[in-house]
C-alpha cells in the first residue's frame, strides 16, 4: 500500500512538472507587420443564428463607414479591409473566429459583438494575442472589464437602467410598474435589475415581476398574471423581435399600459411586427434616427441609400466603432497592437452619429447622449435626452419635440454613472 | 379565478399548436420508429411558405384578409410541404431502410440542420412579419379573452386528430398502415406496398407540419428560420408524453404541455418553464414507461 | 520480434509514459511555433477543441455504442462537469494561486495540481448526475431513454440559467486559464486507454451483452441493471473531464447556451459516424467533424459579398458521410482491425466483425436505436 501511495505521488507530481508551460518568450507580434499594402481589420458578428439581424445591421454599419474612408483615400495612405466572421451567436464559435482573425488574418484590431455573452468569450482572445478589440454595442459591464485592450462605444446597463427608472418615475410621474425580463439573456437580466434597483429607490413600486425565454411565441401566461397586478408601465427590457409579440398578446388580453424598454427594442422591424399593439410604448436608445442633427442626417442619407433601409442604433454604433478605430489608427501612425490601444484609449471628443465619444479610463464612453423614443402613429417620436455632457442646459433636440417632453428638469447629470 | 380561467384557456391555445406539430412527430415514429428531428424545421417552411404566398396574393388579390388568400396560401405550403417531406424520406431516410436505426436519426439531425442553415441562407436570419391573412378578433368571454385564431387552432387540431384517427384505423390504407408499423417485412411479404405506405405516411406528416406553419404564422405572426426548433423539441416531447405513435395521446400530450407551461408560466416560477415540460415528461415516464397512452411492450425473447 | 512485454497494464503503462512523452515534445513544438508562427495559435486552439470533442465522443462511445443505452444528454454531463469543476477555481483555488508571484515556480506548481482537483471534482459531481439519468434507464428503452436524457440536458441548462452564484445568462467568467494542449490531450489519451481497456475487461463484456440482447444477458447471469447504471456513471464522469479541460481553456468563459441540445447532437453524430462501439471510429469522426466546419470557413472567400454557406455544406455533408456509411466509418471495428493481422494479439472472439451484426431487426431488436 505504501508503495502504491509513492508510486501515485510521484506520478502526479511528475506530471504536474510535465503540465508547465513552456517558456516562450511572448514576442509582442505587430499586426499587420510593414506599412505597406491594407490595414486589415477583423470583425465578428452573428451573421446567422439567434440574434442574426443585430450582426448584420452592426455589420453594414462598418462596412458603410470604411468604404467611405476609403474612398476619401484611406488612413495614411493605406485601404482598410474588413475581414468578417460569422459566430452563429455562438460564444464558443466567437472565441474560435477570433482567433482565426488574429493569427490566420493578422488583422491589426478587432470590431464585435452586440451580445455581451459573445463579447465575453471573445475579448480574453484579443487581450492576450495583444489585438485592441472594439465592442460596439455590448451593454454588459463586464466586457470592459477584461482587460485594457478591450473597448465599447456605448453606454452600460446600468445608465440605461437608471435613466428609464428615472424617466418614467419622474417625468412620467408613473408609480406602479411591471417587469417581464428575457431569462435567457444577460442584457435583460441586467437591464431589469437596474432598472428595478433605482424605480424602488426613487419611491417607485415593482408590482409584478415574470419572466420568458428568448424565442418564446406564447407570453399570455406571464402577461395575464401581471395584468392581474394592475401596473401603470410594463417593463419588457427584452429583443425587438419577442417585443413586438409581447405587445400585440397584451392588447389582446386587454392590457392597455404602455410597454417600455432599452435599446434592444431598436429595429425597423419592431413597428412591422407590433404594428399599432405598440403606439404609446417607449424605449432608451442611443440616438434617434431622426434628429435633426447634419451628422444624423447625413449617415441615415449614406445608409439608406446604399441598403434600403433605415439604419438601427446598432448599425450607428457599429458605423462609429469603425471610425474612431480607423482615427486611432491615423493618430497611433501605425498598427502595433500596444500603441493603437493607447491611441483608442485617448479618443476624445470624436464626433460620432451616436453623440461625442470620449473614453474614460475604464473604456467606456463617458456620458453618452441616451434618447427616449415614443411610438405615436407608427413613428418614432424624440420624447427625452439624458445628456450628461450637456449639463443642466436643456437639450436643443428635446425642445423641439411635443410639450410632454420638455421637462427635462430630470436629466441624469451625473457622469459618475456611466462608470 | 378569471386569471385561473385565463391561464388555461392561454394554455389551451399554446398546446393545440404543440399538439398538431406532435401529430406529425407521432405518425412518422408509429410507423418508422424513426424520431424525426427534422419534423420542427418542416414546420419551418410551411410558415415560410405560407409568408411569400400570403404576400405575393396581398400584393395581387389586394391588401384586405380574405378566405381565398388564406385558402391559396394553405394549400400552397402543403404541396411544398408534402414535397419536401416526400423528398426527405426519399434521399435521407430510405436509403438506411435496413441500416440501424440511428443512423436515419443522424440523417434526420443532418436535414434538420440543413434546413435551418439553409433557411437561413435562402431566407435570410432575420425575422418577418407573417401576413394577417384572417381578420383578428378578440372574443370576450366575461373577462376570459381569447382570439378566433386560437379557437381555429383548437378547432384544426381536434379535427385533424380525428381525422388521422379515421385513417389509421377506418380505412384500408391505415390498416397497412399498422402492419408496415407492426412488422415491416411481414408487412411486405403479405403484398403490402412499403415504400408507398411509408411515402405517404410522410407526406400526411409533413402537411400537418405545413397547416401547423401557417397557424402558428398567424397566431404568433413573428417567423424565422429558428422556429422549428423549440416548438418542434416540446411537440415531441408532447409526443412522447402521449405515448408515441398514439394519435389521441399526442393531442392529449401536446395540451398538457400548453396548459402546464401557462401555469407556470404565469406563477412566480415563470423562470423556469423551458424546463417544465422536460420534468413533466420525466415524471410522467417513470411512472408509465410508454407514456400516457402508449402500450407496454416488454420485451421479447 | 516483440516490442512491448505481454502483461497488459505493464503494456498500457509502457504506452502511456510514450504518448505522454509524445504529447509534451509536440506541445513545445506547438507552442515554439506559435513565437514564429501566429497562425499556430489558431491552429493550436482547433487542435485542442478537437482533443476535447475526442473526449467527449469516446465517451460518449461508452454509453451508445457499447452499452447500447442511447443518450441524448453528453452536453449536459459536460456542462456539469465544466460548471462544476469552474465554480471551485473561481471562488477557491483562482485565488490562492494568485497570491504566488507570476512565472513562479510554485504557482505553476499549484496551478496544475488545482486544475488536476477541479477536473476530478467536475468528473465526480457529472459521475454522480450520470448515476441519477442512469436510474431511468432501467425502466425506459431506446427513444423513451433518449429524449429523458435530452430533456435531463436541457434542465440542467435551464437550471445553470438560473442560478446567480455561477452567473446565470451572463455566463461564468473570470475562469484562470490553466489547460491546455498538454492536459488536453492527456486526458483524451487517458479516456481512450479506459474505454480501451473497459471493452476487454468483463465489465465492457457486460456492456456488450446488454447491448446485443438485454434478456438473453440477463439469462446468462449479467446484472443488466448495474451494468446500464455503470455505462453512464463513467461515460458521463469522462463528459465531466471534458468540460472541466473545456472551462479552464482560453477564453475560459462559460455560457449556458454552450450546452444545449444542439451540442449533444453533434457529439451523437460523432459516435454514429464513427461506428457505434468503435473507439478509434469515434475518434476519427470527432477530427472530422471538428475540423469540417472550421475548414469551412475559407469557403465564403471563394465568393464574396455572398452570405457563407459554410454550415449549410457542412449539414449535406453530414448527411451525405451518413449515407454513404450507414454502418459508421469503421462499423464495430477498430482502426487495427484493418491492418493485416498478427496472430499474437489480442484473441477474436467477442470482436464484432461489423457490418454483419449492424443490420438489426427492426421490431425486436436490440435497444440500440
């Protein structure tokens, strides 16, 4: 027995020594290498499977923003050439397209995801092979929080979270609401869970709370309960392709409160599915499709018509982690991994579709513009901004929108919460 | 109580759908013992289908909902259906007729994944609007509501029940039907034709698939190519839960799946329907083998 | 000429000090290349997922294709295994390493010695949720038993979902990265020599017999009921391995919708491609089907601007190997059984020879679905 004992000992112990590493000196390899031929960028999205139609928006949104820098003759005197791999919405498959991006293709920086889940199984791969990745529009904390080579363009749940509690608790003067939250999703588990943190806090009351899975076709069950509750606002922090079945289901059973929600509700196809279940309804987003504003005006213009379609936010967001990582690039005067990180982390000021992008030392945008949008008539209508960079002043596009909207005494002013 | 009545009525609604999907998964197996896994991605195309007809006839028959654009667009998405479901049994299944049975199952989980990928290559990933090809009305029953489109559900998947239920067991093709799903090469040498029996098994399959595409277009009219794949995992375990092979067992099933996840769907443990109907079938097969209505064979020496 | 001594486990042992002499020069290779070569990395990490889809095929293997029990849960089994053994870095052992000074001798010692206890923590705790999905097996056969199993994976999912501890939607993250090539492939080669050894042994024997004829074993004194049990506590311990290498293996983020059904079907699709029962046949299709949809990838470069095919070709590819071998590449056979034979090895008996006992009767078959 006893010799059994150092027998096995031995054996594990010689193969925990096998287990070591290697020592490989990490050479920090440069991207694309010379200064001659394209800047290659990668890009990751979900091209096909469940959450399909945000990496395809995200996606003409950077294609849009690169064939026009290219065809104002690139950065440095160099194209840029985009590298797109499809996920499949998987996280696993993002790790694996990463990777194949960074090493295979070389490329110099990485642009994806909308879904926080694929972000995160992404985001350790570039931060180890050293390759600065830009999350357009992943609103998960955590994705930052991986390491420095890790940025996003738009603001985190909790903001959202916070301004639409605020909003509709203190500009609204609504009390009671209800929340129906996609279990399956991390973006609307956050979302609801800051959302419901500051509604209570600010004296609000949270009088039923069910929840769906993404994909779900039936939510009668969840909706009769919290029809029973009474609210005044139903909080459906869900994806624009189970809202617009959340809403008609509601109507029919008889619910008449508005529906409210983030960002995720954003899509042309959300007024094509929910039709008139959804006039009344509200949702934060990070900029309005149309404000008045020439920068708007013009990518709306750009993107119509070269797809045909009204862009998204997503398509926005992904339309400005293009460009200001292509200015990175034209201010780091090359591609090395560490110096375009340093390049994108002093970003400051850059005018962007979605609001001035500054990054703060966390690599998040300090104080992005947030939009409340209100469906009347099929339409999108501007009814709030939360512009923290904006101050107290009253925001210029909020004063031309109808007279509900002007009490903007609530605006969050506080960057702190953008941290 | 109103909400008690609400949610099973909910419930009700949700299983007809389950229910005539699992028609399809309950005649195929009763014949084949082959569990198609590609039924649910059938399903798929019918309501595809089923949204290019409903629009292409808005477009030409003019925009109002009417019987005929219903009617046309049904009947439409049955033929491709019931091609589809021919040509799948033709090149995928009958080739491994006298391999063992698991490799017709990977070749079901291949055309399975075929017609996903596939529909989303051919369609696109994105979702649609399905057309409203009859007019929506909300019915009021003191409180209780509920939609014309529900009660067609209903209505279509009790009459379709009944209707297999007739075919197997009233006519002479049902009766060869049984024996092909008794003992197939008893069946054959007794002069029945196989091939053709199993055919149009598939084929009957494959168009109730295609009606549970349109009515679940209309009823839930949000489609994609992704669809298939839930509604087609609980219709089966619907399936299972009646007893598979058992006509009025997979109706049977397919309710009691609808109303338990409206149950739960509406109680504080809303949170965990998706497995509901998984912990009901364990439940339900611990205690009964072969499922509610299934016969107990034990095995044969 | 003999090369290697007739005792079996002397054998094994031989073998195994080799293969892990073999693994370690190529993972030095690997990872000196990787410095030279970036493209390695990317290759690297596909030859590591494929070391674990080999685990999980081989194990896979055990319960479908030699116990003739068809399970329809391996992903949840892995999902148990990698939250499992995941849960326990994170909270307990990530820490403690963290406190011994990078690139220290001692970190990297304890490092390996904690994933080395995780993996065996995940193997356990999947043993133990394979010993509860093997109590119905009892009872239920064929497809009955294979959409319990499923409906068990799914429930683990929606079980993980909801659990806040290990992160719920958000997923599992801050995982410390600590396998790799190395333990990977040690363990695909540890998994391959147990099922190896499981099929001579006269538990495997066992297995076979209720495979091919549960009453007739029963008849024959073989203990039906504990052998089924028994196939799924190892074959899902093994899943467990596998999801435990899978967790700590970069990215090292864990999500829900890692494990669903979807990735069961795909491991099911590896073991009857291969040939139910045949290990080196699971092994073989685990490579092919690892590698198809990555090699895939190249496919939309030949028309751009188009939406990629890749997943489409790789599902008529599916369909079309199935077809072409019904039976699985290697039907029950085994890679050596198609070298010429030496007359030393191993005695024949109880080797299936393959195609001929594939072609089952349809009514009163065995419950091999």
């Amino acid at each position: 027995m006893k010799k059994f004992l150092t027998i096995t000992t031995t054996a594990i112990l010689s193969l925990v020594l096998f287990g070591c590493p290697p020592k490989t000196t990490e050479t920090a390899t440069t991207g694309t290498g010379g200064t001659e031929g394209d800047i290659v960028v990668g890009e990751y999205g979900s091209l096909t499977g469940a959450e399909a139609t945000f990496g395809q928006s995200t996606h003409n949104g950077i294609m849009l923003a690169m064939d026009e820098i290219n065809g104002a003759g690139g950065v440095n005197g160099r194209k840029v050439r985009v590298i797109t791999e499809d996920d499949q919405s998987k996280a696993e498959e993002a790790a694996s397209a990463v990777q194949k991006l960074i090493s295979q293709n070389n490329v110099v920086a990485v642009l994806g995801e909308v879904a926080s889940s694929n972000s995160l199984a992404a985001a350790p791969i570039c931060q180890s092979n050293q390759r600065p990745m830009i999350t357009p529009s992943s609103t998960n904390e955590k994705v930052t929080q991986v390491g420095d080579y890790i940025f996003r363009m738009c603001f985190i749940d909790p903001y959202q979270g916070e301004a639409m509690a605020n909003y509709i608790y203190k500009t609204l003067k609504l009390t009671k609401a209800a929340i129906l939250v996609d279990v399956k999703s991390d973006y609307s588990t956050g979302l609801a869970a800051n959302f419901e943190r500051t509604f209570v806090a600010n004296g609000g009351r949270i009088v039923g709370k069910q929840s769906y899975a993404k994909g779900d076709s039936d939510f009668r069950a969840q909706l009769t309960t919290l029809k029973g509750t009474n609210p005044d606002v139903l909080f459906v922090p869900g994806y624009y392709n189970d809202i617009g079945q959340i809403a008609i289901q509601a109507r029919d059973l008889g619910m008449k409160q508005p529906l409210a929600g983030g960002d995720g509700w954003e899509s042309p196809k959300l007024i094509e599915i929910g039709g008139k279940a959804l006039e009344g309804s509200f949702y934060s987003n990070h900029y309005h499709v149309d404000d008045p504003s020439p920068a708007v005006r013009e990518f709306v213009q750009k993107y119509q018509a070269r797809f045909g379609a009204q862009p998204d936010s997503l398509a926005a967001l992904g339309y400005d982690s293009a460009r200001v990582l292509v200015d990175a690039i034209k201010r780091a005067g090359t591609t090395d991994g560490a110096k375009l990180r340093d390049a994108i982390a002093q970003t400051k000021d850059f005018s962007g579709v979605t609001g001035n992008i500054t990054l703060g030392p966390d690599r998040n945008p300090i104080g992005k513009k947030l939009v409340v949008l209100q469906i009347q008539n099929g339409k999108l209508a501007l009814k709030d901004v939360v512009d923290p960079m904006a101050g107290s002043a009253p925001p210029a596009a909020a004063a031309t929108t109808t007279a509900a909207a002007t009490d903007t005494t609530d605006t969050v002013t506080s960057t702190a919460r953008t941290q | 109580m109103q909400t008690l009545l609400q949610n099973l009525l909910n419930g009700i609604a949700a299983g007809s759908i389950y229910a005539l999907i699992a028609l399809g998964y309950t005649m195929v197996y009763g014949i084949l013992k082959l569990i198609n896994f590609a039924h649910g991605d059938v399903f798929m195309i019918g309501s595809f289908v089923g949204f290019y007809a409903g629009n292409y006839l808005a477009k030409h028959n003019g925009d109002a909902p009417s019987a005929v654009n219903a009617a046309i667009a049904m009947l439409l998405a049955m033929i491709v259906c019931a091609l589809l479901g021919f040509l799948n049994e033709r090149i995928a299944y009958r080739p491994l007729r006298n391999a063992p049975r698991i490799a017709s199952l990977i070749t079901a989980i291949g055309v399975s994944f075929l017609l996903e990928y596939g529909g989303q290559f051919v369609f696109g990933p994105d979702p649609k609007f399905f057309p409203t090809l009859i007019e929506k009305n909300v019915i009021n029953f003191g409180g209780v509501v509920t939609t014309n489109y529900q009660l067609i559900v209903l209505g279509v998947a009790v009459v379709f029940m009944g209707l297999l239920q007739y075919i197997v067991y009233g006519t002479k093709f049902g009766r060869a039907m049984r024996a092909v799903s008794f003992n197939f090469e008893t069946a054959s040498l007794m002069g029945i034709p196989t091939d053709r029996v199993i055919s149009t098994t598939f084929i009957i399959g494959s168009v109730l698939a295609a009606v549970a595409g349109i009515l679940y277009g209309l009823s839930y009219p949000k489609i994609d190519p992704l669809m298939g794949i839930m509604p087609g995992l609980k219709a089966f375990v619907a399936a299972v839960l009646g007893g598979i092979g058992n006509v009025p067992g997979a109706v049977v099933g397919g309710l009691i799946i609808g109303i338990v996840e409206a149950f739960v769907g509406g109680s504080q443990f809303s949170n965990w329907r998706d497995a509901i109907a998984f912990i009901i079938l364990i439940v339900i097969l611990l205690f009964r083998p072969s499922g509610l209505f299934g016969k107990y064979e034990p095995e044969k020496v | 000429m003999r090369l290697l001594p007739r005792t079996w486990w002397l054998r094994d042992l031989i073998l195994l000090v080799l293969y892990i002499g073999v693994i370690y020069l190529a993972w030095i290779a690997l990872e000196y290349g990787a410095v030279y070569w970036p493209v390695m990395r990317y290759y690297n990490r596909i030859i590591v997922l494929l070391g674990i889809n080999v685990i999980l095929a081989v194990s896979l293997n055990i319960i479908n294709g030699h116990a003739g029990q068809f399970s329809l849960g391996h992903a949840g089994f892995m999902a148990i295994g990698a939250y499992g053994a995941a849960y326990l870095t994170v909270t307990w052992f990530g820490p403690f390493v963290n406190k011994f000074p990078p690139e220290s001798v001692q970190r990297i010692v304890w490092q390996n010695v904690f994933l080395l206890l995780a993996i065996g923590v995940g193997a356990i705790v999947s043993a133990i949720a394979g010993y509860i999905v093997g109590l119905p097996s009892l009872r239920l056969r064929g497809d009955y038993l294979a959409i319990v199993t499923l409906g068990f994976g799914e429930i683990i999912r929606v079980v993980i979902l909801n659990v806040e501890a290990v992160g719920a939607a958000r997923g599992l993250t801050g995982i410390p990265a600590w396998s790799n090539f190395f333990w990977v492939f040690f363990f695909a080669g540890l998994t391959i020599l147990i099922s190896h050894r499981l099929v001579m042994s006269s538990v495997g024997r066992a297995f076979l017999a209720v495979r091919e004829d549960q009453i007739a074993a029963e008849a024959m004194g073989v203990d039906t009921t504990k052998y089924k049990v028994k196939a799924f506590i190892i074959g899902s311990c093994l899943a467990g391995v596998a999801g435990a290498l899978f967790a700590h293996y970069s990215p090292a983020y864990l999500n829900p919708t890692m494990f669903t059904f979807i990735k069961s079907f795909e491991v099911v699709a590896m073991v009857v491609l291969g040939g139910l029962g045949s290990i080196t046949g699971s092994i073989i299709a685990a490579i092919i089907l690892t590698i198809l949809p990555e090699g895939l990838r190249y496919v939309k470069d030949i028309y751009p601007g188009m939406r990629d095919p890749r997943m489409v070709i790789y599902s008529i590819m599916l369909i079309v190997l199935m077809l072409t071998r019904p039976q699985g590449l290697f039907g029950r056979r085994e890679l050596w059984d198609f070298l010429p034979k030496r007359k030393d090895t191993i005695p024949k008996e109880g080797r299936d020879e393959g195609d001929s006992g594939d072609k089952l009767d349809r009514d009163s078959g065995p419950p091999v679905t």
